[in-house]
C-alpha cells in the first residue's frame, strides 16, 4: 500500500517536519495553534463568502452593469433557445 504525497513530501519528510513542530511548540500547544487556526480559516472563508454575495447593485459602476446585464441575457438565451 502506497501513501499519497503531501506536495511531493513523503513520509520520512512528514515526520521530521512533525518532530520539528512538536520541538518548538511543545506538544500541549499544538492542539491549541490547530483551533485557532481552523477559527481563523472558519472565519476567513465566511468573509470572503460575503463579500462574493454581497451584490448591492449601489456599488456597481455602470460598465459593471452593462456586462451584468449581457450575461443576464446570454444565460436566458442559452436557456431558452428559440430555434
């Protein structure tokens, strides 16, 4: 049975990059850097979804609206095909 690579990284290279982490910050401290971290990236991915949502047709500069308005109009086309 194979492991798959990590970003070319095998298994010798995985646990000496571990052996290293658990020498720096000791092995009570990893848990605690692994939660923050899963907040922060939580919270990151929640804000870059909103700002993706967040279409409020205000901030649109009228070149933004036209191209709106010509993919509008390709999807109903490709939608509603009148042959």
């Amino acid at each position: 049975m194979t492991i798959p690579l990590i970003a070319g990284l095998g298994t010798p290279e995985l646990l000496i990059i571990l052996v290293v982490l658990v020498l720096l910050f000791g092995a009570n401290k990893l848990p605690d850097l692994a939660r923050g971290s899963g907040r922060a990236l939580r919270i990151f991915k929640a804000e870059t979804k909103g700002l993706l949502d967040d279409d409020d047709d205000k901030a649109k500069t009228d070149e933004q609206r036209e191209i709106d308005k010509r993919k509008q109009a390709e999807a109903d086309r490709h939608q509603n095909p009148t042959d």
